[in-house]
C-alpha cells in the first residue's frame, strides 16, 4: 500500500469511529456493532503494514491524528457502554443464580 492508500484507510476508520460514537450516543448499539465490523476490515489489513519506509513527516503526523481521534472515539464509547454492559452483567448473574436455585430445589409450588 501507498501513503495515500494507508492514510485513506485510516480516515476511513476514523470515520466509522465518529459514526460509532453517535450511534452508541443514541443508544443504537446493533449500529455501533456493524460499524466496528466495517471498522475491523478496514484496519485489519493495516495491521503489520511496514510504513517505515513512508518516512514522510506529514504522512506521520496525519496518520498519528487520525489514530488518536480514533482512540477517543472509542475511549467515549466504552465509556457510554460501560453502564449497559454493567446491566447485562448483572441480568445474567441473576438468571445464573435463577438457574441454580431451580436445579437445587426444583419447582416448590
């Protein structure tokens, strides 16, 4: 790939980040799912891509940009996820316990 390519792909990313934050913002989180698996395409070839040799300053700095505007997008996500994340955990703690108490003591009515 070419620094043009790379980079394109970065604001690619970056864009589907932005969209992941507005979806999760609404609460639409079987968006915010399709677009991480756009986003997951997009970087996975990325990965291990020797850009050494695009030694450009300018490919650095915008490519280093778009890498942190991704890392906040996604810090702002997870923080809007945590909570939902939390409920989830305790509905399946609950139904877990559920679970239990009825293989122990059956239905008592």
């Amino acid at each position: 790939m070419n620094s043009q390519q790379i980079l394109t792909a970065y604001q690619e990313a970056a864009d589907l980040t932005r969209l992941m934050l507005a979806a999760a913002r609404a609460g639409d989180w079987d968006q915010v799912i399709e677009h991480e698996k756009a986003c997951a395409a997009i970087i996975s070839p990325l990965i291990g891509e020797n850009t050494e040799a695009l030694s450009d300053a300018a490919f650095r700095q915008r490519k280093a940009a778009l890498i942190r505007s991704m890392l906040d997008d996604d810090a702002h996500i997870r923080a809007l996820a945590e909570p939902q994340l939390s409920r989830l955990s305790q509905l399946i703690g609950n139904t877990r316990q559920q679970s239990r108490l009825h293989q122990s003591y059956g239905n008592l009515s």
